[in-house]
C-alpha cells in the first residue's frame, strides 16, 4: 500500500482570499458540500477574528461536516485569534485549529519587527495555547520557502515540541524552485527529532507558475498534507490545483509512493461551482478541469485519439467528470476525424464522396473557427444535391445596392463539361441571378416559394434556403442549397429546384 497524502482543501479560506473571489456563508456552504462530495481530507473554512461573517462560515461548515471531515480555522499567533477559532470549532466534531507566524527574515524584520528568539517563543506559546482547546493543532510558518534552513528547524522543532499534530511549510510567496523547495523539506525531515511522528504539510503558492511542481517536490521528499484549493484559487496567482495534485499523485502512485482518498469524478462539477461562486472564470486551457484539456482540434491528433485515446490523452476524461474526449472539427482537421464524427451522425461516406464532403468542410472550416454537426449535414446533403445534376454552379457574383441596379453574372458547367456564363439585370439580386440561371437552363418554370433559415450556430452560421418552382404542368419542385453567403444558398436552391425539374422531364422522356 502506498502512502496516504491528506488533501487539505484551502479553497474557502486562501481561496476566498483572491481579490474578487469572496463568498457569503450560504455561497461557502455550498462549496462545502461539493467538498464533502469530493472526500477531502480537511476543509479549511476560514478565518475565525477576520469577520463575524468568517466566524459563522467557519461554525456551520463545521456543523455540516460532522465526521467526514477535519474542519480547520485559521489563526495568528495571537490569543484572541486562537479564542475565536475555538469557540467556532466548539461543536465540531473533528477540530483543527491552524495557527502560526512568519519565520523569513523579510517576515522577522520587516513584518512583524521581532527577533529570532521571540518567534521561537511565540511559535511555542500559540501551539500550546491552541492545544489547551483542541487535541489536532497545525502550525505553519509563514514565508518559510525564503527562511534560513537551521532557523526553521528549530521553529519546527519548537513547535512539534509543543505539541502540534502537523507542522506546515509553506512558500508563502511561490520564491522557490520546486527542487531546492524539496531539498528544504529532506532537510527538516533529516533534522527535526521526531518530525516522523506528524503529518507534514506543504502549502504553495504560484506566483512563479510552480504551485503544483512544489507540492509534488514536497510529497516526493516527505510531506505527507497538500493544501491546495479548486481550480487553483488563491492570494495573488493562486495556490496549487487540487486537480492538478491529485491526477498527478494518481498518474505517478507507484514511483511517488503515494495516493489521496479524493473523488476525481467530482473534479468538473467542482470547477464549475467554484467558478460560478465566484465568478473567477477557468481559463479554457487549464489542466484537468479548463474547457479545451480533452479537446482535440488537430488531425494528427485527432486520428490518433480515435485509433487509440492514450495516444494523446494521459486521463480519462471519465475519471474527472469530463465525460468523454472531445473531437473538435476545424480547418486543422483530417479526413479520419470528418469521417468519424459523419459515422456519428449516421452518414457512411468513403473514397470520392469523402473527399467531395472534406474538400467542402475545408473551405467552410477556413472562414469558421469551428465545423458544427448541423454545418455537417448541410454539406453532406449540398454534395448529394449536386450528384445527379444536370447543371452544376461554378460561379455567381452579384451587384446591388443603392443607387445600382442589381447585376448577377452566373456560371454553369452543364453535363458535356461546358462551361456557360450568363449575365443579366433583375429588381433586387435573386431576381437578377434567377434570370441569369434561366438564361442558360431556358426551362420553363414560376417561382412560387422562397424561404431562408439559419441552420448553424454564430453569425457565421450557415444560411439554408429553401426554393419552390412549379412548371407549365403544375408539377412543383423543391430545391435547397446552404453556404455561409445567404446569395450563394439561393443560387444554389434555384439551381437544385431546377435540376430537379430537368431530370424529372428527362425521366418522362424515356
Ligand atoms: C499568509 C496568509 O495568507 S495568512 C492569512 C491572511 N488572511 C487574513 O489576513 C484574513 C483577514 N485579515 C483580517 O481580518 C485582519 O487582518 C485581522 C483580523 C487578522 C487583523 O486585523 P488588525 O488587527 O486590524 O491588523 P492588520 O491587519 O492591520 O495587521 C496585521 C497585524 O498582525 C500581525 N501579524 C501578521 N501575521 C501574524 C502572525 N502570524 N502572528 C502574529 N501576528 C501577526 C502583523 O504584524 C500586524 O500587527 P502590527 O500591526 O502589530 O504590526
Ligand atoms: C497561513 C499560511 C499557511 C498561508 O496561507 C501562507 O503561508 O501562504
């Protein structure tokens, strides 16, 4: 068996803290939930002193946890800060209180203006203070990623000797680079008499963009606690992912010797609330829980995904409440992936009729950013339209508008490969391309239908119209053509209602 890494979730205490971030108590609550849901470890609520506000937060959560999880406040070292904690975590079932001090010699100096010695002594005076109240008492020692390696041995020293139950170390500034981070951790672990005997906890942030790759050094090197929030929320660039931690302690088990309890499969519901709360938005290509991390919009990869998903996917999608991989169809796309996703949708297309439908979903995919199934069914239907045709479009150009009269110039190709231009003037642009098309067809027939509807997605959606022509006899016959230019669709409706009528005539004649 491997070994078991507590997931601390910080999402609702350093989390909140992201300018912009913050949540009311019913809004924390339901966070809470999903956390439950995802079986953390240990919920850190808040923090207690800050706010009557904190303080409910933090005494509900505690009251919705009951057993199932650790609930932590969060505490200076200070007296009235570790009171306040108590008395929110007073009816708790399973208490932690987490209390601590700047230990770097910027904090020292700079921040809380005291000696070495004085830290030492309030390290040992707010973990004994705190224990007078509960039995589970963090300590963390702020900034330590910038502190002096031997003075922050005996900090830790001091406060495993006072008796707290995890010792914390954070880079609180995201400083390190993620081995010297793990040289630190060996360090303590190597030093510090009895450190084997409490949970050792890393907490980093990711102002260097290494927040997970300084969890992970701290796990390899023996912490055995990530504090870490969803999606990455956190003061300034955040804090480690804990989707990003967990899948990656899951993808490495046997090498990293360790596992977490969580429930992956609640990862994007989780993402999702959180970002709805708080209206932080999860950029589209963030790992595990980002909008494009199972999408695949290039063929090469395409194709190999659809031959075999772990050619380009290391997690399941499934395993992370992602459902399934994503094939998104754009200008970058191949043939395997086109064909793939029209088996989808019910179309077998091989050989030539594929390569029609690709060199079509081409052109469309070049002035769309992404192919849609309703764009698809256009296309393959537009290709079955012009597979019997006796004329078969090769151009229209149009001009209109005020004060010109509206000009079309038409270009057929009919079934002896020739190629007949025709131009002509009408009272508005189909008018003038109809009577281009007749000019060459010469078929008569009345136009008794025009309708155009928008079959895709966008303002680059595929306009589809729909023509009806009626011949001397009565006979009425439908046509229908789609493209992004609403002109062109009708061009290619008259077309098709009028290949229609052409082949039904040559029918009879037989
Ligand atoms: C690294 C972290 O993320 S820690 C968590 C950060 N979270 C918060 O700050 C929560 C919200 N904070 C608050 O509500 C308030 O800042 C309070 C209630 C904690 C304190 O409010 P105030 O008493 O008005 O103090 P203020 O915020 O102005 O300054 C912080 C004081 O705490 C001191 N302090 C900071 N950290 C610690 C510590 N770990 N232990 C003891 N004292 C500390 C500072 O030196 C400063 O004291 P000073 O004014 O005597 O120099
Ligand atoms: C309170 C501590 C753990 C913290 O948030 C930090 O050091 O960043």
């Amino acid at each position: 068996m491997t070994r078991k890494i507590q997931i601390f979730d910080t999402t609702l205490r350093d989390g909140e803290q992201s300018p912009g971030a913050s949540m009311n108590t019913e809004e924390k609550l339901v966070v809470a939930r999903q956390l439950l849901r995802l079986n953390v470890d240990v919920i850190e609520a808040g923090f207690p002193i800050s706010s009557p506000g904190d303080f409910e937060s933090v005494r509900r959560i505690a009251e919705l946890a009951g057993d199932q999880a650790t609930v932590c406040a969060l505490t200076r070292a200070v007296e009235k800060d570790i009171d306040s904690a108590a008395d929110a975590l007073k009816y708790c079932k399973r208490p932690r209180i987490h209390t601590g001090i700047g230990v770097s010699p910027s904090h020292l100096q700079d921040k809380l203006r005291i000696s070495e010695e004085e830290c030492l002594k309030r390290t040992a005076h707010c973990v004994s203070y705190a224990k007078q109240y509960v039995e589970d008492v963090q300590f963390y020692a702020e900034d330590a990623g910038r502190s002096d390696y031997d003075f922050l041995v005996r900090v830790i020293q001091t406060a495993i000797d006072n008796g707290a139950t995890v010792v914390n170390i954070p880079d609180t500034t995201g400083y390190s680079l993620p081995e010297e981070f793990g040289r630190r951790i060996k360090y303590l672990m190597d030093n510090v008499d009895g450190i084997e005997n409490v949970t050792v906890a890393v907490h980093c942030h990711n102002d260097l963009g290494m927040a997970t790759a300084l969890a992970m050094e701290g796990v390899k090197n023996g912490a055995t606690q990530i504090e870490c929030t969803i999606n990455g929320l956190g003061e300034r660039a955040g804090n480690t992912a804990m989707e990003e931690v967990v899948m990656a302690i899951k993808m490495h088990e046997q090498e990293l010797d360790a596992h977490t309890d969580v429930n992956t499969r609640e990862f994007l519901k989780a993402s999702r609330l959180v970002s709805s709360i708080t209206g932080m938005s999860v950029q589209a290509n963030k790992a595990i829980v980002g909008a494009n991390a199972f999408a695949h919009s290039s063929g090469i990869h395409q194709d190999g995904v659809l031959k075999k998903r772990d050619t380009y996917e290391i997690i399941d999608p499934a395993d992370v409440g992602a459902g399934q991989s994503q094939i998104v169809l754009t200008a970058r796309s191949g043939h395997a992936a086109l064909k793939h996703r029209l088996e989808e949708l019910g179309y077998d297309l091989e050989g030539e009729a594929l390569d029609q439908v690709y060199g079509a979903f081409l052109d469309l995919a070049d002035k769309k950013k992404e192919v849609y199934d309703e764009d698809l069914e256009s296309l393959v239907n537009e290709r079955d339209r012009n597979e019997n045709a006796i004329y078969v479009l090769e151009g229209v150009q149009i001009s209109c508008g005020f004060p010109l009269t509206p000009t079309a110039t038409v270009t057929l190709r009919n079934q002896a490969d020739q190629v007949v231009t025709a131009c002509e003037f009408g009272t508005g642009p189909i008018d003038a391309m109809c009577k281009a098309i007749d000019k060459i067809v010469q078929v008569d027939n009345d136009l008794t239908e025009f309708a155009v509807q928008s079959v895709t997605r966008g303002i680059d959606a595929l306009g589809e119209v729909t023509i009806r022509v009626t011949d001397p006899e009565g006979a009425i016959y439908t046509g229908r053509g789609s493209d992004g230019d609403i002109v062109v669709s009708s061009t290619k409706a008259y077309l098709n209602a009028l290949n229609r009528l052409l082949n039904d005539k040559k029918e009879h004649r037989k």
